[in-house]
C-alpha cells in the first residue's frame, strides 16, 4: 500500500527530511496555570485551571539605545521590559476564584487598615504556564516561570439580565522577570539538561531531522 503522509509539509534542502513529516503544533488549549505559594496567603500552590478560561503567553521588548557619530549613528540594546500578562478566570458558583483573588488583593493593600506590606516579598508570588501536550498530566513540554508577580489590575466584570456568558475575572499580573523553559516532557519525554532554550531547540531540531 502507498504511503504518503511522509510527503507533506515543505521540503527541506537537508537529505535527511525525506521522511520529515509536518510536526504537531502546540494547541492554545493545551495549558495549566499554577500560582505559586504564598499567593493568597496559601501555603500550597493554586492551582485554577478548572476555572481559567485564557492567559496571554509572556512579551519583551528592548529600549533602543541611539548612539551618533561622524557621519552615521548606530543603536545598542538598552534595558528590557517584560509586558503584563492577562489571565481570565470563570467565576464559579461557590465564590472561590472570588475569595482567592480578594485574598491576594488583601495581601497587596489591606483596603479596610489602609496600610501596605512593609516589603514586596510581603505579597509578591511567582507564575507558572505550562504547556501540555494532552496525554502527560504531569509534565509539560514547556514552561514558562514569571518571578516576583502582583495583581496589577482586576476586573470583576458586569451583569447583564440579556447576557447568558460566564461571569469572569479578568487578572493583569506585573512581574519581574520570566525564564522560558523546556518542560519534562520536552522532546518526546526527554528532560531538561544545560541551557533550556538550547534543549528546547534540540529538541525540535532532532524531531524534524529523524
């Protein structure tokens, strides 16, 4: 019997690709959503996949650094700035998403002392998205870690009597850093060793030669 599913895809000048195939894409709903204690004042890492509904993957930008000359002038890379990052949750009928976000928000001003933590690592909390590839519930093939998150906006939402969607809440999470890893399940099962961008590529090279 002819085989052709070997046959699709873009042909590659490498002569190993003749047998390269098309790879299977990350799907978007594929993801899992960890907050990371102590956020909410928990001891345990929250975790409200069941209830999230989306959340933008992390962006930088680089300020350019304009630098002029005789004739000419030429740019540097300055200082970077990791943009804010949405997360979308349903609000469910026993007001949990409702308690934990309040309870971090608390964390961050306390609304009826009027007073503020003393420090950030008072309230700040770290992020976790991974990427899943929806067969391993345990490992994900890729992960990115955000450092140093606070609540930066929350939007409850509104009611409407001629609307039949969910109510959500809307999270805009400010953070400090964000490191871009390969998961445990990167690369057909394979950890992560080294550099993870460069395991991560590897991993991707190695699928697409054989």
């Amino acid at each position: 019997m002819a085989v052709t599913k070997d046959k699709f895809g873009v042909p590659l000048t490498d002569s190993r690709s003749s047998a390269a195939g098309i790879l299977m894409p990350k799907l978007k709903y594929r993801f899992r959503v960890n907050f990371i204690a102590p956020f909410a004042g928990s001891q345990n890492t929250t975790t409200m996949t069941q209830n999230i509904q989306s959340v933008t993957r992390p962006s930088v930008s680089v300020d350019e650094v304009e630098i002029h000359s005789f004739n000419s002038k030429v740019y540097l890379q300055g200082k970077h700035t990791w943009q804010t990052v949405d997360v979308v949750i349903r609000d469910d009928i026993t007001s949990s998403v409702a308690k934990i976000v309040g309870n971090q928000v608390q964390r961050q001003v306390n609304h009826y002392q009027q007073t503020t933590a003393a420090a950030s690592n008072d309230f700040k909390f770290d992020t976790t998205i991974e990427v899943l590839d929806g067969t391993d519930n345990t490992s994900a093939t890729e992960v990115w870690n955000l450092e140093g998150c606070f609540i930066q906006n929350v939007t409850y939402g509104d009611h409407d009597y001629s609307a039949a969607e969910s109510q959500i809440i809307t999270l805009t999470l400010r953070f400090d850093n964000a490191l871009h890893e390969a998961g445990d399940n990167a690369g057909a099962g394979r950890g992560t060793t080294g550099n993870p961008f460069t395991d991560l590529a590897e991993g991707l090279i190695s699928s697409t030669l054989g």
